[in-house]
C-alpha cells in the first residue's frame, strides 16, 4: 500500500526567550485584554460596545449604528484588506505570527501545557511513556484548563451581542437561551480545538492567507530568512573550534530552529508557505550565536535583495518604501480619513419616508388632496428628542400630525404617521416631488427626504 498523505506527527515547539517572543507575548497580553475586558466597560448607563442584533442596534462607546449605516462595516472591511495588504507588503505575515487569534490562543493553549506538563522533552517522554497517576493529573489538569478558558472565551464572545451583566446573571441561574448557549459552547468548541488539538494544521491547511502570500511578497518584502551563504555548509563542532579551518559556516546544526517553530518547518530551506513569520527561530539562532561567540543575525528578518545583495540595514530599510508601499499607504490613510470625515459628520438621527399604500390620494374638507405618509425617525444619541416634522416643496401644502411634535426615545426608533395637503388647484394630475424636514425642538439637527406627492386623475 502506498500512502496518498504524510501521517501526521505532534509537534512539539520547544519554549523560546528573546526579542521577537516578549513582543508575541505582549501582543497575546495587549488582544486578549481588549477581547476579556471590552463587554465590562461602560458608557453611561449601557454597555460600551455591544452589538444589539434584537433591536437592531450596535452601540460602540458613544457612537450608535442602525442598519441603514451597513457602509461603515463595509469600511472597516476595506481598511481591514488594505492593510493587510500593506503589512504583508512591508514585513510578511506579521498578522500571522503575532496577532492572529490562532497564534494567540495556540501561545496560551501551549503555555498552559507547558504549566501541567512540562518542557519539550518532558511532554514527548511523557506520551511516549505508559499511563499511570503522574501521566493522568497532568493531562486532567491540562484539560481543565483548556476548558475553562475555551468557554471563558465563547462567554465573551457572546457578551458582546447579550449585554454580559445579563448574560452572567443567566449563567448563574442557569437561565441561559437556546441560541445563547449555542454560541457559547460552539465558540468555546472551535477555541478548544483549533488552539489545543489542530494549532498549525489551521495555518498550514485550513487558512486561505497562506495560499495567496506570495502573491503579495516581492523580494523586498521582509521575512524570516536564513543566511545560507554564511551558515553552510553546517556542521557541529566545539565553541573553541575554528570554523574556517574546518572549513564550515556559522550553523551548528543544533536543530533548535525547528524545535522551536510552531509549524514544524526547518527555516534553512528557504521561505515556505507554511513559515506564520513569528521569529523564534530568530531568537533562539541569536541564543546560540551567543553561546558560540559568533555574530547574531544568520536567521533574522531580512529581504531576499538584501542577503543576494549584502545590503546594510539601513539600506534593506530604504528600499522597504518603494512604491508598491506608498501605494498602499496613500489609499489606506484616504480611506481612513474618509471614514472618520463620514462619521464626523455623521446626522444624529435618521428618518425614512414610506407612502402609506392603505390610503390612495384623497379629496378632503377645503378642497384640498390628502396622501398619507409613514415617517420612522431613529434617534441615535443618547438623549430623548422631540422632532417637528414639516413637508415643503409645494405652494400651500400643509402637513398635519397626531401631536405637534413627535417624542422619540435614546437610541431608540418611531414610526408616526404623517397627512400631507395640498390645494386642489395647486398642481396638475401626476406625481410630485416634495422634501420633508424633520429637525429637533432645539434647531440644531436637521434631515431632509425626498418623497413624492400623487394628484389622482
């Protein structure tokens, strides 16, 4: 028989100090942070940043989106591509190795395994070894944790579309809904196996960002690269050896670069798809530089003009801002600047205008043609406002109401009918265009909408 797949073998990534891993580190701290502590913040008397699919509201800090304001979300789409375009332009996957949310809960998922079981060498003796007591607390005592932090995050997940003071009050009273005890345990699921059983089968498999990197790369790019003209060839030898006399290059050949890379792959053999671009086999190749006494940076972030070329770092750092990049730059800091002009000046409220079609253009008392309007005004500050309404465009028409001035709630939407009049003899037979200004009590909010006005034949 042969095999059409490469058997899967565990990986093991051994732990690494140095420069590139406290930033990893401090990433993990900084994204987790805002992810666990974002739903606890308050803004008045709601919840910060909640998305409100109920009431079809989403409240982020003081700023309160409808529906109608889908464009935002497409921008903050765009500005999302553009810049990972421009990243991976400048410097690879550094979304990938430091950001992502499989790196960052593969870190924590790893260090918790580490914390129950041991180092590298401890966790492959371990499971290579039989069970017995010692082998079976460590691996519940690795579960427990993965589990309690899986359905800690999928909690949050989901306080971030049910307000999380009510969520936990569900949890506690064992109260929760259907749909919210879903989202919980299947978010905590896919954290559970994506960061503890899968890791970098996700990265190598499962994510499309590693397929379409290249397309994104150029020789100038920066990623993790190997000197392979001062490494090889590679041998072992006494830190008191001359390499020179026996005719080898600064790597040793410790396989610490592979032990340490969380996809498994050896960094000596060039850029691979499956590289996420972290750097620990930069920092632990730096470790054994040191030990050796040689100089630091055979495996080190760089450009492929650069090592061909022996450039210096200011002069791989130069032609870092070639135009590719600027083009980038430009259009993102644009469509960053749009956005924040938009909702700058972004109107406080908002009102739709739908002809009744229950009610066909009508003959009144005064001779005078009636349409009936539907008008949803959406309040989105945080205040309760009072709105007049008023229809303009046509001489004489007059706009009628329940109450002379409509009472709309915080952040919240009303429907209100609206009779508009018109005199008899005012306008041909046809249809009309006519504006509505609805405009708050104090003057200082305004909409207008257009809408038509329909004279029977």
């Amino acid at each position: 028989m042969v095999a059409l797949y490469e058997a899967h073998k565990k990986i093991y990534p051994r732990s690494v100090s140095g420069f590139f891993s406290r930033w990893r580190w401090a990433l993990v701290f900084i994204t987790q942070l805002v992810f666990y502590g974002l739903p606890w913040l308050e803004c008045g008397q709601r919840q910060a940043v909640l998305f409100d699919l109920e009431a079809r509201r989403f409240y982020i800090f003081h700023l309160v989106l409808y529906p109608q304001d889908f464009v935002y979300l497409t921008g903050i789409l765009v500005i999302s591509a553009l810049s990972l375009f421009l990243f991976t332009a400048v410097a690879g996957r550094l979304w990938c190795g430091y950001a992502c949310p499989q790196t960052v809960y593969t870190e924590i998922f790893l260090w918790m395994e580490k914390l129950a079981e041991g180092d590298r060498s401890a966790r492959m003796r371990r499971d290579a070894g039989p069970w017995n007591w010692d082998k079976t607390w460590r691996k519940l005592a690795k579960q427990g944790m993965w589990i309690a932090v899986a359905l800690w995050t999928g909690f949050t997940f989901v306080g971030y579309f049910t307000p999380i003071h009510t969520l936990s009050a569900e949890v506690l009273q064992w109260g929760l809904g259907p749909w919210e005890s879903f989202w919980i345990f299947f978010y905590g699921f896919a954290t559970y196996g994506n960061a503890g059983y899968m890791r970098e089968q996700v990265c190598k498999y499962m994510c499309p960002y590693a397929r379409f990197q290249s397309a994104m790369f150029d020789k100038d790019t920066l990623i993790v690269t190997y000197d392979q003209e001062r490494g090889e060839p590679r041998g072992a030898r006494s830190r008191k050896a001359n390499p020179s006399a026996l005719n080898l290059g600064a790597c040793v050949d410790c396989s610490l670069c592979v032990q340490v890379c969380p996809t498994g792959i050896d960094i000596r053999k060039g850029l691979q798809y499956e590289c996420i671009g972290c750097g620990a086999c930069a920092d632990v190749c730096d470790t054994v530089m040191d030990k050796m006494g040689y100089a630091r940076g055979l495996v080190k972030y760089s450009t492929q003009n650069a090592v061909n070329q022996h450039w210096s770092r200011a002069q791989t750092l130069r032609h870092v801002l070639r135009p590719r990049v600027l083009a980038y730059t430009f259009i993102l800091l644009t469509v960053v600047a749009a956005m924040l002009v938009s909702l700058a000046l972004r109107s406080p409220f908002k009102v739709n205008v739908v002809r009744d079609r229950g009610t066909l253009a009508r003959m009144v008392q005064g001779g005078k043609i009636e349409n009936v309007y539907r008008l949803q005004i959406m309040n989105a500050t945080e205040q309760n406002q009072d709105f007049e309404v008023n229809a303009v465009g046509v001489a004489g028409i007059t706009t009628q109401l329940d109450t002379p001035v409509v009472a709309v709630g915080s952040t919240q939407a009303r429907w209100v009918a609206v009779r508009v009049q018109v005199p008899f003899e005012a306008l041909p037979a046809g249809s009309h265009p006519i504006q509505f200004e609805v405009a708050n009590v104090a003057k200082d909010m305004l909409v207008t909408e257009k809408s038509v006005f329909i004279i029977p034949r």
